[in-house]
C-alpha cells in the first residue's frame, strides 16, 4: 500500500480509517476527489478573490487561508459543491478581515488623490471599477458571483446565507446603481417617512 500526503493509493483499512464516499479515488491518481476539485477551483477563487479586494497580493493571502482552512475542516464538508463551500470560507474570511480593518484608522496614500484620469480604453475599465467600489458590500458580493464566476442564483444564496429573494434584490440594486454611475447620473434619493 503506498501512502500520498497521508492519504491511501488503495481501497483497504488502515486502523479505522477506510477509503470512503467522500475520499473515491480515481484510477491511475493518489489525489481524493475533494482535493482534485478543490485544486480545480483556485483560478475561480484568485479571480474572485481580486475582484473583491482590488490588491492581488491580499486576494493571494485570502485564497491561500481559504484553502488552508477548506483542507483542514475537510471532515465538516457534507457532500454538495466545493466550490460553493470555498465561496462561503472565502466570503466570511474576507469579512473577518475586513472587519478588523474597520477597527483601524484609514490610511490613504498621496499618490491615489494625485493621479490623473486615464483617457482612452482604460477609462471604461476604471469607470466600471468605480461603479463597483459605490456598491454596498453585500451587493458587489452578489454580482461578482453571478456576473464574474458564473454562479446561479440559489448558489450565491447559499454562499452569503441569505433567502434567494434577497439575492435577486441585491442583483437588481446593484446593476440599476452601477447603470445609474455610467449613465452619469446623480443616484435617486428615497423619501424617509
């Protein structure tokens, strides 16, 4: 029997661990099925992980403790989609983190107030990535799951907790302020009783 990163390469029992559900082997590969889809989802995590933090070195910690965390709580996962769970970890890690970032005093740099607007083809882009940063947090979760990583609905649902009314609310907010952005306009106030 040969053993890969403490995992068996053979269907047998070793102490009272078998090689169950969860851990079906393919042939020919000593990777479990849940750390094959796990890698598989990476690219998917860093390119959501960017878009929610703006800063690839911080989205590459944030990735790096969600899989940390995802391969050391394999035991809590029930079945279902990986990818959904390694949102869900992403999210709340990334609400943790900026949680305690709101403890702390802003800081901004000089350079950010004194660059000039790009002209040209990057000027989209940089609209685009200012409409998003307007968005409440919870909103831009919701699109960057639908619009940038393909989720279905009831996934994100799932991923943020919430029903999946709420989701479509979220979506349908956020695109009418980010259209509102683009068009130039000012955004419509709501009357307070």
């Amino acid at each position: 029997m040969s053993v890969y990163r403490g995992f068996f390469c053979e269907k047998t029992r070793v102490d009272t661990f078998a090689v169950s559900a969860p851990y079906r082997l393919d042939q020919g590969t000593c990777l479990p099925t849940f750390q094959q889809n796990v890698e598989a989802t990476i690219p998917a995590l860093r390119r959501y992980a960017r878009a929610l933090t703006r800063d690839s070195d911080i989205a590459d910690d944030l990735v790096q403790d969600t899989l940390v965390r995802a391969l050391r709580s394999e035991h809590l996962f029930h079945g279902g989609e990986v990818r959904s769970w390694l949102y869900t970890i992403l999210t709340n890690l990334n609400r943790n983190r900026l949680r305690s970032l709101s403890r702390r005093p802003p800081m901004s740099s000089i350079e950010d107030n004194d660059a000039p607007d790009l002209a040209g083809p990057e000027a989209g882009g940089r609209d685009i990535e200012r409409a998003l940063a307007t968005l409440v947090e919870d909103q831009r979760n919701a699109l960057l799951l639908v619009v940038l990583e393909g989720l279905s609905y009831r996934e994100v649902a799932e991923v943020q907790g919430v029903p999946i009314g709420t989701v479509m609310s979220r979506l349908a907010r956020a695109r009418v302020q980010i259209k509102t952005y683009l068009d130039g306009e000012r955004p419509a106030l709501r009357r307070v009783k």
